[in-house]
C-alpha cells in the first residue's frame, strides 16, 4: 500500500542512494557525511511501498521575482523512482501532493528543471524560461571605450548581492537569494574569481564570476545594471587576452551584446531552461502588477477596465473557474481580483479562456496572448485579449541559478 509523507530520518542515505542512481552521479565518501548533513528531510516528500522508499520529490522554498514583484515559490527537483517502483503512477501523487502542499504555504508558483518537458506538461507545468548562450572567439570580443570606474576581484559575496537583486527583478523567474543560497552558490562555483564593478564613487553596479581553464575563459554569471558596468566588465574580460581564447557566457534572451560586436556573427545559441506553474491562480492575480490604465483613461467605460479570465485545471481544481480582474485608473485604488459563482459567469461575454499552463507562459511574460490566440491555445474576443495584453508588464524570463 501506497504512503505519501515527508522523508524518514533514517531514510536519508537511501534518498542519497535513489538520487545517485537516478541522476548518474557520485558522492565521494569524503563528502557523505556533508550530503547527509545537507539533506533537510522536512523538505522530501516520499512515496512509500510496503514501507520502503519507492520514489521521492524535493519541495524547495524560493522566492522568485515577475513583473519586479517577489512571489513565494515552491521550487520542485529530485523527483526519481526506484526502477521496481517505476509505471505505478507514483511520481504523478507526488507532483499532485505538492501542489497541496505549495498552496498551503502560499507559494502561488513553481519553477522545476525538467527531464521532460512533455512529462510536466501533463502535470500543469510549462516551458517559460530559455537562455541564450555564446561563444565568443578572441578575435570578437567587444573592445570599449575605458569606463570611468574600476574592477576589483573580491571574495565577498555581500559585493554582489546588491547589483544581482536588482539585476534579478528585472526579469520574471529569478531567484531573490537568500544568505543561505549564496552560500549554495559560491560553493557550486569553487575556485571562481569574483570581480565586482564599482562606479567613480563606490557604488556597486555589477560583477563577474568566471574562471579560465584551457584556453576558454567561462563565465558563470554575467550581472550588470548599467551600460557603464557593461562595458567596464567587457574591458576587464579583455585583459585575459593572453590567457583566453574564447569566451562562454550565459545571458538573457533579450540580450543586446551581438549588437555591440563589431562582428555579430558569434556562436549563439537558445536553450530551453525550466519550466514553471501557477498553483494558486487566484492569489497570483491579486499580486501581480498589472499596468494600471493612464488618467486619460475613460473610466466609464468598465468594460475596458475588467479583465475576465477563465482558467482550467484539472490537476488543481482550486484554479478552475472565472476570476474577474478590475483594473484601476492611475492611482485610483489597487486591482481587485474576484472568483465568479459559475451562474455569473456562465453569462458573461468577454471573457479569455486558458488552461493553466497556457496562464503560466502569459503571466511569465513568454509569450504573448495575441500569439497564444493565433495558436489556438487562447479562446475570446480580439478585444479582450488586446486589453489583457495592454495589461501586462514587459517581461523577460531568465534564471540564472539550478535546483
């Protein structure tokens, strides 16, 4: 018989086990007792079989910036199976009991790295986040004029952290880091320099951690908040000229830097990232910023200030339903966001319909509605769909980090 519960104290080294299997990999025996040390099982949740660890899914607390808003997020990773436990529908009641479990602690979204993106997509989850990733040989690098600043490497992560979180909620679906996460993170980068970029009077407007192995200079995170911090970073990065051949570097998929180089035509590269969900709809659109309409605005006319969307879920049915959205004018109040009873909307006209995942890519700022219509994954009038589109912030999608 079937149990699903956060994991056993005593069933740590085998969820090690199942994640070492699973994922193909191997913890040296000098690092086990880290790993155990390392391992909360409060934040495990288990299916077990005849009281035997069958399968296992990792529920993360993050907080992840849309829109330049925070969100509460409930990050999903380690999910594996025993092979003997494998086709039983197991991963399918941990995906749906951590659905449970993120609403109740109010993480109104998900974010996971997928093995398959189709497998989520079954589940509620959609594909919003890719990245773009460059080679960039010698010969190409951008060469700019000398920046009125100064670089300096520097092993203190309290330098980074204020031009990353400005940095991060510029895009929708980047970690706001925690002390701890930083920790994760400099650990995960070893032996990386860190070189920060600080203006004429001190302030701190971006940095680069990287290292140069084999001729091939990578960079692992690429953080600046001004063109000047840019550029100054670009300078430095040419100092390694007699270290470095190439450049490999991860940026977002609105990046401009082809556009600077005199020579464009560099290895460049979009790949598919994660995937997200909105768990709880309802909370989700009374927090998100949505563009409040401009005082010329004609505010009479209420049917150019309401958005209703229709939602399907079947995987939560807590998001089924119609939310009506009222949008104000200027500063006139803040959005109100109300669940109809299904006799009101049965009989409303404007109304856009979705299914969840479909939801997650517009808000996420993927993709566009008009698009989405045009795929036929949007049903509503043109003008409803326009004025949900009017609505939405400019959003880029991009994460840096891993779980």
């Amino acid at each position: 018989m079937d149990e699903i519960r956060t994991l056993r104290q005593e069933d740590i080294d085998g969820s090690l086990k199942l994640s070492q299997f699973a994922f193909q990999y191997e913890i040296p025996e000098s690092e086990w007792i880290e790993a155990r040390q390392d391992t909360n099982p409060e934040q495990i949740y288990a299916v077990y079989v005849n009281n035997n660890l069958a399968a296992k899914l990792h529920l993360l607390p993050f907080s992840v910036y849309i829109g330049g808003v925070p969100f509460a997020m409930g990050g999903v990773a380690g999910v594996a199976t025993w092979p003997e436990y494998r086709r039983g529908g197991r991963v399918a009641q941990l995906l749906h009991h951590a659905l449970g479990v993120m609403k109740d602690a109010g993480q109104v979204v998900s974010l996971l790295a997928p093995f398959s993106f189709s497998f989520y997509r079954k589940y509620g989850w959609e594909h919003c986040i890719d990245r773009k990733q460059y080679t960039i040989h010698k010969v190409d690098w951008p060469k700019f004029s000398d920046a009125v600043g100064s670089v300096r490497r520097s092993d203190d992560l309290n330098e980074l952290k204020p031009p990353y979180e400005t940095f991060a909620s510029r895009y929708s679906g980047m970690l706001q880091r925690t002390d701890e996460w930083w920790q994760r993170r400099e650990k995960r980068w070893g032996t990386a320099i860190r070189a920060g970029y600080q203006t004429e009077s001190g302030a701190a407007e971006g940095y680069i951690v990287y290292q140069v192995k084999q001729s091939t200079l990578t960079i692992h995170e690429f953080v600046y908040i001004t063109e000047e911090a840019r550029q100054g970073l670009w300078n430095f990065i040419n100092n390694h000229d007699s270290m470095a051949d190439k450049v490999t570097l991860i940026a977002p998929t609105n990046d401009v830097l082809p556009f600077l180089l005199p020579n464009p035509r560099i290895t460049q590269e979009i790949v598919p990232y994660f995937m997200a969900r909105i768990v709880d709809v309802e909370k989700f659109l009374r927090q998100f910023p949505f563009v409040r309409f401009p005082l010329a605005h004609d505010a009479s006319n209420l049917s150019n200030t309401l958005l209703n969307i229709r939602v399907t879920d079947v995987h939560a049915p807590w998001n089924e339903g119609t939310f009506q959205v009222r949008l104000p004018v200027a500063d006139s109040g803040d959005v109100t966001v109300e669940r109809l009873s299904v006799d009101s909307s049965d009989s409303l006209l404007d109304v856009v319909s979705m299914d969840i995942q479909t939801l997650t890519a517009v808000m996420f700022g993927y993709q566009r509605p008009s698009l989405l219509q045009q795929l036929g994954r949007i049903s509503g009038s043109r003008e409803t769909i326009q004025a949900l589109e009017q609505s939405l912030p400019p959003q880029t999608p991009f994460l840096y980090d891993f779980f």
